[in-house]
C-alpha cells in the first residue's frame, strides 16, 4: 500500500535546493563575475553560458540524488495547462531581455511537476514573430533562471511584444 506522504517527501527532497524567490543558482554565479568596466555583451553572454551550464549539472545531480533523476531528466516534457501556466506566471517575477539574451527566474509551484523548458515569443524587425526556447530544470518548490541565448528583442519600441509563450514539464510519477 501506497503511503499517502509519498509525494510530499519527494518534494521535499528538491525544495532543500532553494526556498521560494531566493537568489537563484543562476543569479549568484553570474552577478559576481560582472566587476569588470571594460566587460563587453560577448564577455557578458559567455559567463551567463557558463553559469547556465553549471546550475543545469548542479540541478541534475539533484534530481539523480531523488532516485528519479533517469526519467526525468531523459522526459518528453509537454506544454502544462493555462491554468497551471497562469500560477507559474504569476509566482514568478519580469523577464529580463538584455545583451541579446533573455533571462527568466521561474518559480515553480506546481508540486508534481518539473519544468524543463520555457519559451518565449518576440518580434523580428520585419514584425515577425519569432519564438525561442531555453532548456532547465525546476523541480517543485524551487526557483531557477530560464536562460534564453541570441534572443534579438528587436527595437526598445517592440519590446512590448516579447512575451512567455509556453512552459513545459515532465510529471513527476
């Protein structure tokens, strides 16, 4: 028989990562690094890339640690509900869009749900819309940063348009 506190521990095991809205892995790798004067958009993009790539592993190993750590990371994730979109959206602050590069500190607050993609949607300057994607993995309860490279957001004056298109999951069961 099933215990009914099953789920409960599981997500207690990724929520000892990160308490709700606290810096993210991604935030604390990168703001430090950013001292120099003379730092330039490629120099910048290069240590997003970097941090993006350690918090990705630090998070993986996570998930290995919770013994569901094959399936989830391996998952087709698929789009989640509007319902379930409009909450995550809600928990989690503004994109950020700068250096060609958008970033996203998501809060996930969906508890039988980890979030491994995120896409958003832009304008090109021919008023095209372009939608592009960003990989990462945000177990429930947990705060991470969505990092989306060679994202042009086209004249400050379209900038308005950019918007978060779709957040995908993989369940937890």
């Amino acid at each position: 028989m099933r215990s009914i506190l099953a789920p409960f521990a599981t997500i207690a095991l990724f929520a000892t990562a990160l308490p709700a809205h606290a810096e993210t892995c991604f935030n604390a790798c990168f703001k430090p690094k950013l001292v120099d004067s003379n730092i330039d958009d490629s120099r910048i993009r290069s240590i997003m890339r970097s941090c993006r790539d350690s918090c990705e592993e630090e998070a993986a190993r996570r998930i290995s640690l919770s013994g569901r750590g094959e399936k989830l990371l391996n998952c087709l994730p698929e789009p989640i509900s509007d319902a379930d979109f409009k909450r995550v959206r809600a928990a989690s602050p503004s994109f950020v869009a700068f250096a060609n590069t958008f970033t996203w500190d998501v809060h996930n607050v969906l508890t039988d749900k980890v979030i491994k993609r995120v896409e958003a949607i832009t304008q090109n300057l021919e008023l095209e819309d372009v939608v592009l994607g960003g990989g990462v993995t945000i177990a429930p309860g947990e705060t991470e940063t969505v990092f989306i490279p060679a994202f042009f957001d086209g004249y400050p004056q379209m900038r308005v348009s950019t918007r978060i298109r779709a957040i995908y999951a993989c369940p937890l069961h």
